[in-house]
C-alpha cells in the first residue's frame, strides 16, 4: 500500500485512549450507527480512524478481513475525499472500497453498514469520475437500492438519511425533475425529507448540515441562500469529536471564504 497523506492537523484531542473510545462510541458513531466492536484489532482500527490515521484503520482493518469492512470503507472514503490529492489514486481508492463493500454485502446481507458503505463508496466514486458518468453507468440505482436496504436494516441511520437526500437532490440538479422522476425516481419532496431526518437524529452533526445544504443548492439555488449559508455557517462552528469531523468543519469554512 503507497504512502498516504498525513492528516494535516493537530490529532492530540482525538487519541481516544483506553476506555475514552468506548465512552465516546455513541456520539462518534451517531451517523453510522456502527456498533462497539468486539475484536480488539478493530477497536484499534477504529481508534486510528478517529485520530485521522486512515492508513493504519485500513491496514489494521484488513488484517481481520471482511468484519472490518465499516472502518476499512470508512478510513478509505474520507481520506480519499479529503487528504488524496491525485485524481486517479482518489478513483482508485474508491473502486477499492466498493469492491470490498460488494464482498461485504455478500458475507453479511443483513447488516446495515454492509449496504450504507458500499452506498458510500459508490457515491464518493460517482463524484469523483462526475455524477453523469456515473449514471451512465448505472451507479444511480445501486446507491438508491443500498441506500434504502441500510434503512430497511437500520431505520435511524443518520448516515443513510444524508445521502438519501443528496442522492434525490443530485438527480435532480444533474438531469431535471422530469427525467430524475422517471428514470430513477428522484423526488425532491423525498430529499427534503430524509434531509430534515438526518438533522432531526443527530443535530450537531457538521457532515448532516453540509450535506443538507449542498442539497438546498441544488435544487433551489439562490432561492434558498440564506438558508444554505446558515448551514455552512453552523458546520463550521461546530466542534468536532474526531479527525473525520475536524476535515468536515475544515471544508464548510473553505465553502465561507
């Protein structure tokens, strides 16, 4: 495995150490709803994904095999998003991670983060190639079928809501209500919905409100500017619990400038 990126920011409040990932579980898992593991590599996977060590959650993950899949999928997606800096590195990763979400749906069908991450790996490759691409692909209607079994698994994932909403929201913005309707079931009144969800489970969370406002954008533009720059604003004000939520908050004060 190359080298990957640092994670550019101070870590020290974010190490997690002992019993305080444990005590902390609930509110850093509030969006994915992951429970605590039991294997002691994974609790260590987890907590180097927490201080923003994405390659060693990784490693650590796949030296369990596929029960790490949620922070192997997970360390891969964000720092993909956010820290790799080449394009064609950036699809790879995200080509990887839904190849492993695949095998992980194979091996364990009725676990939600099974179906969310490969969603998620899915949606960030979408984004990374184009969203047109992508449908040309037929991307669309596997992130909206993985989307809506981690609902049926887990009906308060947070998570899930949020990408929900943007996927509407996306098909909308990228093809028009009329063929977003017809082709792949795009509603706005459902993104709205599963936006407002989102928020109504996990309030403070910084990724719901960038997310949420990424969505108002799209589908109403300068309509709702005010309303998209309170969100920005209140992402930004946030204080993140670990290394994820820090590049999180760091990306909606880049979107304030």
């Amino acid at each position: 495995m190359k080298n990957w990126n640092k994670f550019p920011h101070d870590a020290s409040a974010f190490s997690f150490e002992g019993d305080a990932l444990e005590t902390s579980w609930d509110d850093l898992h509030a969006g994915d709803r992951e429970p605590f593991p039991e294997d002691e590599t994974l609790v260590e996977a987890w907590r180097a994904f927490h201080r923003g060590d994405f390659q060693q959650a990784v490693e650590l993950a796949d030296e369990v095999g596929l029960e790490g899949h949620a922070v192997a999928n997970k360390a891969t997606g964000i720092y993909a998003t956010y820290l790799e800096t080449n394009s064609d590195r950036q699809i790879a990763l995200f080509k990887e991670a839904i190849k492993r979400a695949e095998a992980a749906i194979e091996a364990f069908p009725d676990e939600a983060n099974t179906h969310y991450f490969h969603a998620f790996a899915l949606g960030r490759y979408s984004q990374s190639i184009s969203v047109v691409k992508a449908l040309k692909q037929g991307v669309g209607g596997k992130i909206q079928k993985s989307l809506e079994r981690t609902l049926e698994l887990e009906p308060q994932h947070t998570d899930a809501h949020t990408a929900l909403g943007l996927y509407h929201a996306e098909i909308i913005d990228k093809v028009g209500k009329l063929i977003g309707s017809m082709t792949y079931g795009a509603s706005e009144k459902k993104s709205m919905v599963h936006f407002k969800k989102s928020l109504e489970l996990a309030p403070r969370s910084p990724i719901a409100k960038i997310e949420y406002a990424n969505g108002l954008y799209m589908l109403y533009g300068d309509d709702r500017y005010e309303e998209v720059s309170d969100l920005y604003v209140k992402a930004a004000e946030a204080t993140p619990l670990d290394a994820m939520e820090k590049l999180d908050v760091e990306s909606a004060l880049a979107e304030l400038e």
